[in-house]
C-alpha cells in the first residue's frame, strides 16, 4: 500500500484555520470533492489508518519508535512563540511533550497540573535524554480509569472541514443504513476462504483490539482481500458484460468482391515498403473487419512506428466495400496533418476526401456535413467536431480513432454511433503502451495488435540532460545544427510569464533565441493562437521555412517532420514521463542522427530526478510506460476517461495479479451461472458511475 502523504494526515482531525471571513462550500460539496455521496460511498471510506487508543502503557515501558497512549499528569510547561514543550509523568516515569504549531487550546490542555492522554510515537528526547513525544494526539482525561474503546479507532481521509468524529458517526450509520448482505455465491466465499461482506467492512472500520495492524495498513488482512476480490470481480462482469452487448451487435462486413484493389494499390504507391509488424498488424485488422461483428481493436505502436497507414489501409478497406470511413484526432494539427498526409495517398486512387474543423463558419461547415451526409465524401478527417451536433454519416463502415487516450469513452462511442442498425468497426490508435497487468483488466474489452519495429534506417535519439544553466551555450549549439540544413523544436511548459513559477515562457525564448541566432528562422507556435495562425505556423515549419519551431506542448502529438533532428526541452523536469516520450518522438523520424535535450532547473525533486533518469535511459515505450506506473500509479497512468472503467480504488494492479486471475474466472462462471445476481454485484459496486455498463 502506498504510504499516505504526510500533510494528509498530519492534518486529520485538526480542523484547518480559516481567515476570518472566509466561507467554506456547503458540506455536501466538500464531501463531494472527496467521493462521498451515497451511503454505499461512506461504507466503502476506508480508514488510512488506525490508532490504537484501546488500551494505556505505563509511561515507564514506553519503547523508542513504538506508538502508543500514555495518560498522566502535566508536571511541567513552557511556551515560547514557537513551540509548546510540556512534561507528562505518571507513577511509573516521565516523558517529553513538543508541539512546534499549537492552538491556544492546546496551551490550555497541557496546563501544568491536567490529566491528559497522549497518543503517539515515543521517540529519544530531543538534548534532554529519556522519550519524548511531539505533536502527539492530545485530549484531557476525565478521570482516572476512563472507559477506553474497545475497537482501533480509525483515522479517514478527510476534506477540508470534516472532522474524523463526524466522519465516524456517518460512516456508523451508513453501515447500519445499507444492505451489506452477500451476494457473491456462497461455495465460491468459501471456496476462496473470503470473509463474509459485512464482516469484512466492519473490521476494517473498527478493527478489534489486537488486530494485525500491519495487515491492515499493508491492505493484505482477509478483509481486505474481500473487499479486493469484490471490486476486481465487478470489473470483470462489467468489462464481459459489455463485451457481450457488443458482439451481439451487427456490423457491416468490410470484404471487398474484387480482392481489395484500392488497399493494393495504396500498398503499391506508397513511397516505402510496409514493415514485418505492419504487414502482420494490417492483416489483424482486415480479418476484424471482414467480420460481421463490430471489431474493437487497439493499436499499439511506439512513436513514429508507422500506425497512420494502417488507418489509411482500413479506410481504404471500407470505402472498396461501399462504406465511409472517419478518423478523429484529439488537436487540430494532428487532424489538419492527417487529413493532408492521407490525402495525399487517397485522392490519387479516387478517394473523394473531407475534412471537418472546430473552426469552420457555418456555411463551409453545413457544406461539409451535407457532404458526409449525402455519402458522396468516403473518407473524412476531423477532430471532435466529428461527433459533434449535425453531423450524420450516410453509411459509415468504420471509425478511426488516433491518439486514443486523449479521448473518453463516451467520444468513442459517439463517433461509431452506428448508421441503419449496423455498428461500424473502431480502430483504435495509441502510442501509450499498455502494461500488461493494466491491459488485461482495464481494456479486457478491446483486442489489441502491437507494431513492435520501427521503420528501418531510424537512427536511436541521443539524449542528453543539460543543466539550464547551460542554456545560452545549447543555443548557439542548436543554431549550428540549423546551418547545416537540420530543424528544430524548442518545447516550453507555459506561454505566458508566471512569476511564481519561474519558467521560461515560450514567448520570452522566442524573442530570446531569435536575437541570439539572428541567421535562423524562428517561429512560435502555442495553444492559444489564433486557428488560421497555427496552420500557417505549422505548414512554414513542415515546408522549412521555419528553422526552429518554438512550442508548447500542443505539438506534443503525432506532428510529423523528418527533416526535425534536435528535440529541447525546457524544464523537462516538469513534464511527466509519457510526454517526454512523445515530445522526444517528433525527432528521429528521418535518416540523420537527432538529438534530445533535456534543460532541467534545480532543485530536482526525487520523482523529477528518476523521470529524467529513467527518458534518458530507455527508448523503449513500453519500459517507459511501465516506470510511468512504478512512479504515478495506475489511477493517474490511465483514468477512467481512457478506459471507461472506473478506476480501481482497493486492488492493485500490481500486486494483486493472482486476484485478478482469479476473478476473471469467477466472473465468467458467475455470469453463466446467474447473470442478474452478478450484473447486481457490479452495479453495487459501480454504482455511482452511471452508464459504464452500457458502454
Ligand atoms: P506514428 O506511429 O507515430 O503515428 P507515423 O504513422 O506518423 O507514426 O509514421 C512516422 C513516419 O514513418 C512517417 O513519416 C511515415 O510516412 C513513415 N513510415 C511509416 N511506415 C514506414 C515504413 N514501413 N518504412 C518507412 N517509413 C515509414
Ligand atoms: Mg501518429
């Protein structure tokens, strides 16, 4: 289990300072922010922690790095401006007690002569000798003998102005609230030596005294195992679920009578010969399509492998079988690049082709959509204005979707909304591998087909980690590199100043660097130019009118300029690993040796330092996908907007592979078995996310 922040819980239970003044959301808003709404919600608010106030230890036989209570007598205070140190004795010895942030309520517990209990680690006295205690939980006993608790008092993860004994007494009665029955079969709890639902959940909530804490906080206890194994297993009906609404679904068989000649002939014209893992995926995705059920298929391939002519091929598939075709791209440069680079290849085999952009006036774009409409356009390209109101395919066969986990699932639905009771097959495109463990739960729905070979004569990226101190010294390097014929990217993290962050802009490097390399040309390029602007900037990089492209991120994706060979990044320390990836992968796409350099500012902090460690070291996507999770975690590696699950909140990918194993088993047979019961059981659980199980 990941350690939880330190401010997290530091925090807990002390209720934050407001100015005076200051207005705090309504509770409902603030739990809201925290993932509490439903009673089911608060059932399943899992404690961080435990504090085991169920018992008293003699001061005497305090231990150093053990936690513990201890009640006793203050014998001894002080208070300066900036601490609060106090003396604690009971009959069998002394401790000290420091809090180095206080309230003037704690002054007043810690009173020379009140009875308090204290709750913490005993450490070795800072100077003094003996154990000291600092920012202990602090509470005033009544009298001596106090009843004490008999559960582990829990500690939760609390939103701002929420304190832990509200929380406790909501989650109470929400346990008491909600039918906790079971409804997963009995023969296979037992067969799995699960606890039941209700037992599970009421031990974590309030663990009895001398429960394995450290199962607990490791999430390895049995009850933790139920609660795992439940939520892996709603996954798992849900993920089949929607595999089975999809293949009884009907798609248009794309096979052509004629053996194919637009796609040979595609083959035939192209400027290159297709490689081993482009030959095989294309032959995966042609055998999808010749089915007359919807294909689902994802293509993984690293940057610059080549996945825009396996869109091209399945186009050109769909449209020799009579059929449209569309292919959605998340920005406006990738889908402007698209449109143009595939036409290229199209038109001169009779393709007739559109293009559909946010952008578009009103009656440019009613032309386009009366077009697409009328089926006399049979491939179109277009960002999300594709699936956007007013656009109707006449029969489309198949949906392209690049970049895919820049999109959410409802988008990808949209898109194959499906025309005269067929569902078009969806081709899927990403260049963010998938590790397996999180290929197999998340995406258990798609087929997935990897181009695992670069092009051949791609020379490997050098790259190099340059303090940004170095900064006016990499200029004069790239500028040499320019008077040599070569281009090149200079990324930037903002556009505009920011002060706090202290960040060259991309603005002040582009007034910078085109002072500083007066020969070259230089131009700019940012998210927030205006549509005509960043065509014109792009197409005079593209065409080497440009020498060097300074950027955001919006160049991020797909942009593909061969004659690029030098890739800077500035403060690469802020970007995370994936992108370093794609931004790394706009150069090293022709025949000349590339650079990537990677300007990084200090102090690096320990995640910063191993991102950049882990880019320069590896080429590999998926080595880098893999470290991306080691580093974020799968909850941020791929939302739920990418997988249109929801994400796991209990399980762990990758420590709980053999649950997971377990039950896709128990899944199936469930489902078999008695469909309803287990749809219930993944609706209880995914409860609050509405509409997952249709997609
Ligand atoms: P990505 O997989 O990153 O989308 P692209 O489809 O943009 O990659 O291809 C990258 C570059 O490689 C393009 O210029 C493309 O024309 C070229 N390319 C694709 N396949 C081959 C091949 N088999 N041989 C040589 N060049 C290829
Ligand atoms: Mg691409």
């Amino acid at each position: 289990m990941p350690a939880p922040k330190e401010d997290y819980y530091r925090g807990a239970g002390r209720p934050k300072l407001r100015q005076k003044g200051e207005k705090l959301a309504p509770l409902s808003e603030r739990l809201a922010r925290i993932g509490l709404a439903s009673d089911w919600d608060f059932v399943l608010h899992l404690p961080l922690r435990y504090e085991d106030e169920t018992a008293i230890v003699p001061i005497g036989s305090l231990k150093a790095g053990v936690t513990a209570q201890v009640e006793g007598e203050v014998t001894l205070e002080r208070v300066t401006p900036r601490s609060l140190t106090a003396e604690v004795a009971d009959a069998t010895g002394r401790l000290q007690v420091r809090l180095l942030h206080f309230y003037p309520s704690q002054v007043r517990q810690l009173e020379r002569g009140s009875r308090v209990r204290l709750y913490g680690e005993a450490r070795p006295a800072w100077g003094a000798g003996g154990l000291e205690m600092v920012h202990p939980k602090v509470r005033r006993a009544l009298a001596e003998g106090e009843r004490l608790p008999s559960t582990l008092t829990p500690v939760y993860p609390a939103g701002e102005g929420i304190t832990q004994l509200w929380l406790r007494k909501r989650i109470a009665r929400a346990l008491l609230d909600v039918d906790l029955s079971d409804l997963m079969p009995e023969a296979l709890r037992v067969k799995l030596g699960l606890p039941r639902l209700r037992e599970a959940l009421l031990y974590l909530h309030r663990p009895p005294p001398g429960a394995d804490l450290s199962a607990l906080q490791e999430r390895t206890a049995p009850a933790w195992k139920r609660l795992k194994f439940d939520e892996l297993l709603a996954q798992q009906i849900a993920l089949r679920h929607s595999r089975a609404l999809r293949s009884a679904a009907r798609a248009p068989r794309l096979a052509p009578q004629d053996g194919g000649r637009l796609t040979s002939r595609l083959i035939e014209g192209l400027p290159f010969a297709l490689t081993g893992a482009q030959l095989r995926v294309w032959k995966e995705v042609a055998a999808d399509l010749a089915s007359a059920s919807p294909m689902n298929r994802l293509v993984q391939g690293d940057v610059g492998s080549g996945k825009t002519v396996i869109a091209a091929l399945a186009a050109c598939r769909a449209i020799e079988s009579g059929r449209q075709a569309a292919l959605m791209a998340p920005t406006e440069i990738l889908a402007e690049q698209h449109y143009r680079g595939i036409s290229r290849w199209l038109e001169p085999l009779g393709v007739r082709t559109a293009w559909l952009s946010g952008h578009m006036k009103g009656a440019e774009k009613r032309e386009m959509s009366a077009r697409i409409a009328s089926g006399e356009a049979q491939f179109v390209v277009g960002t999300h204005a594709l699936i956007q109101d007013g656009v109707a395919f006449h029969s489309l066969g198949l949906a392209i979707i690049d970049e895919q986990h820049r999109f959410g699932v409802e988008q990808r639905l949209a898109l194959r909304g499906g025309s005269g009771g067929l569902t078009p097959h969806l081709l899927m495109l990403s260049a963010t591998p998938i590790p397996r463990t999180l290929a197999m739960s998340y995406l258990a729905d798609f087929d997935v087909s990897v181009i695992d070979e670069l092009p051949p004569g791609r020379k490997p990226v050098s790259t190099r980690l340059v303090s940004i101190a170095r900064r006016d010294e990499l200029i004069a390097a790239v500028g040499s590199e320019i008077s040599r014929g070569r281009q090149a990217y200079w990324v930037c993290p903002l556009i505009d100043e920011n002060e706090q962050l202290d960040l060259t802009p991309a603005k002040t490097a582009f007034e910078e660097i085109r002072s500083k390399l007066p020969a070259a040309s230089v131009g700019l390029i940012h998210g927030a130019l205006p549509q005509a602007e960043k065509d014109a900037v792009m197409e005079s990089f593209k065409e080497g009118k440009t020498d060097l492209l300074v950027a955001t991120t919006v160049i991020e994706v797909g942009v593909d300029v061969p004659n690029a060979t030098v890739m800077v990044i500035e403060h690469a320390e802020r970007f995370g690993l994936a992108q370093l990836h794609q931004l790394r992968g706009r150069v090293g796409r022709g025949s000349e040796k590339s650079w990537c350099v990677l300007l990084y500012g200090e102090p690096l902090s320990e995640t910063g330092r191993e991102r950049l460690r882990v880019i320069r070291q590896s080429s590999d996507g998926f080595e880098i996908a893999r470290k991306d999770l080691e580093l974020r975690g799968p909850g941020e590696f791929l939302g739920a907007r990418q997988s249109g699950m929801p994400m796991l909140r209990f399980a762990s990918l990758e420590e709980d592979g053999d649950l997971i194993d377990l039950a896709r088993e128990a899944a199936a047979e469930w489902l078999r078995t008695d469909p309803q019961t287990a749809l219930r059981h993944a609706k209880r659980w995914f409860a609050q996310r509405e509409g997952f199980l249709e997609a």
